[in-house]
C-alpha cells in the first residue's frame, strides 16, 4: 500500500463563534487557501489521501468538519445555508481574508451559497459532483439510491454503487480508493452522528425544493470563476445539473468524464487535480 502524506495531517482545532472545528492544513502556506467542504456522511477522513496530496503539493489546502459533523462539536444545522454559515464561521475563525472553495457533492451545495452568503471571502469556486438545485428535466433520486442514502451502515457495494459506474475499470477505482481511506478509517475516528445525517438530509431535501427561478437567480448573482465538474454516469447528482448551472453563471469551465461517477475525482484524480491546479492558477 502506498504511503500518503495526508494520512500524517495533525487534527488541529479552532475555536468559532459558536463551536471548536476540527481541521486538517497540508502543502506550503501563501497566497489563497483551497478549503475544503464535504459530501453527505463524510467527514475529514473520508477524503481520498492521494487526492489530498497532489492538491498540497503546490497548494495550502485545508479540509474540516462543519458544525456537528464528525470531529467537529455543536448542534448540526438543517438547512444549506446553515451549512454555509458553518463554513462561513470556519474561515472566520481561521482569520483567512479570503479563500478558494472546493465543495464536493452536499458540500458543492454548500460552498455555492458561500459564495452567494459572503461573496468577499471567495476568490474561485470548484463544484464537483454536485449543482445548483433542481433544474429542469432533472430526474429524482431512484429508491436505491435514497434506500443507501438512508443506511447508517453502508457497505461496500453500496458505496461502489452510489459512487462508481458498473464497470470493471471503474469498480476498480472505487475498491482503490476504499482502500485508501481505510488507513484514517481504521483509527476509528467519529462518524456522522445519525441525528447529524437526518438534518443533512433535511437540508438536501429543501434545498432540492426551491424553485428553479430563485436557482436561476442564486447562478446569476455569483461573479467568481467557477470550476464545475463531474462523471456523466452521476446517480447522485446528475451531470444534467451541472451543464445547466454553466449556462447561468458569469464565468464557468465545465468538465465531464464520460465513463465516471459520482466520485469522479477520486477515479480520474491525477486528471481532476491538474484541472483544479490549472483553474485555481489561470
């Protein structure tokens, strides 16, 4: 098994307005951070370590757990935008002026109301797996999908299925990198409490509840360059999602993988993380 810098990343701790976060900072300090914000159910041992170390390697990159998520106290919220002020908090709290985002799939609803909340302290934004509401012709969830979601105990083949196209290369790529999160998972680290999960659940659900104008005006009002990415084969987040929101936003890239997921990012992450590296750099 290869040996990953991120898996040595000190917990360090920070107190905010309203709770102590727990964070992770990796790769050399200077110029705009790219922080962070995760997916339904993850929290900061849950991200890839290889992902983490290509992105360090030339970037101050910070991941955390929001407010009663994983490592981090206090009482979970149950909306997008409490969610946001989470992250809103957390930066404040790390005294950072200003900050690239990177939110994958839950956390890509997140960050874009960071952006739509406090428009200063963004500088890019990358949303990856993820959209901007619901948007027109998108199809719902499938049960098996929404049955996984509900699992406290998702198990391999969930995880494979809701994540990785049903492919041999690509369930590959998703047994690979279950096993290299296993090394922070296997220290036995707080998981998303089921409380947390129901309220992000909660939050997902009313954030998919909006109507299309106010998305329509959400794409509208952000001015920062944005990265938006993911795999055509997305059983979570359909890649419908993202094609739409480029068509409304100031200044956005779109990138597809067309035999990817979900965790796109992950399958496809020394492509991904040049993209990021690319983008953050333009």
């Amino acid at each position: 098994m290869c040996t990953y810098l991120a898996d040595k990343a000190e917990d360090l701790s920070v107190e905010g307005a309203s709770t102590t976060f727990t964070y992770r900072r990796m790769g050399p300090r200077g110029g705009v951070p790219l922080v962070l914000v995760n997916r339904f159910r993850g929290t900061i041992d849950w991200w890839d370590p290889e992902f983490l170390d290509l992105l360090a390697a030339d970037h101050d990159v910070i991941l955390f757990d929001n407010i009663g998520i994983g490592y981090t106290t206090g009482e979970p919220r149950d909306s997008i935008e409490g969610f946001a002020d989470g992250a809103i908090e957390f930066i404040e709290a790390l005294g950072l002026a200003q900050a690239d985002l990177l939110g994958w799939s839950m956390g890509g609803f997140v960050a874009q109301h960071v952006a739509l909340r406090r428009p200063d302290l963004v500088r890019k934004l990358v949303v990856a797996g993820s959209g901007p509401g619901p948007v027109p012709e998108l199809p719902p969830l499938s049960e098996k999908v929404q049955g996984i979601m509900a699992k406290p105990d998702a198990d391999v083949d969930d995880m494979l299925y809701l994540f990785y196209p049903e492919t041999d290369a690509a369930r590959a790529a998703g047994v690979e990198h279950l096993t290299k999160v296993s090394t922070r998972l296997a220290a036995g680290g707080p998981a998303v409490s089921e409380t947390a999960a129901m309220r992000q659940r909660e939050a997902i659900v009313k954030f998919m509840a909006v109507p299309f104008e106010q998305v329509r005006a959400n794409l509208e009002t952000i001015k920062q360059p944005v990265l938006y990415a993911n795999g055509v084969h997305d059983v979570m987040v359909p890649a419908l999602a993202s094609y739409v929101a480029v068509q409304h936003l100031d200044s956005a890239t779109l990138v597809l993988y067309s035999d990817a997921g979900h965790a796109f990012l992950f399958q496809h992450v020394k492509a991904f993380t040049t993209e990021v590296a690319n983008f953050l750099a333009a």
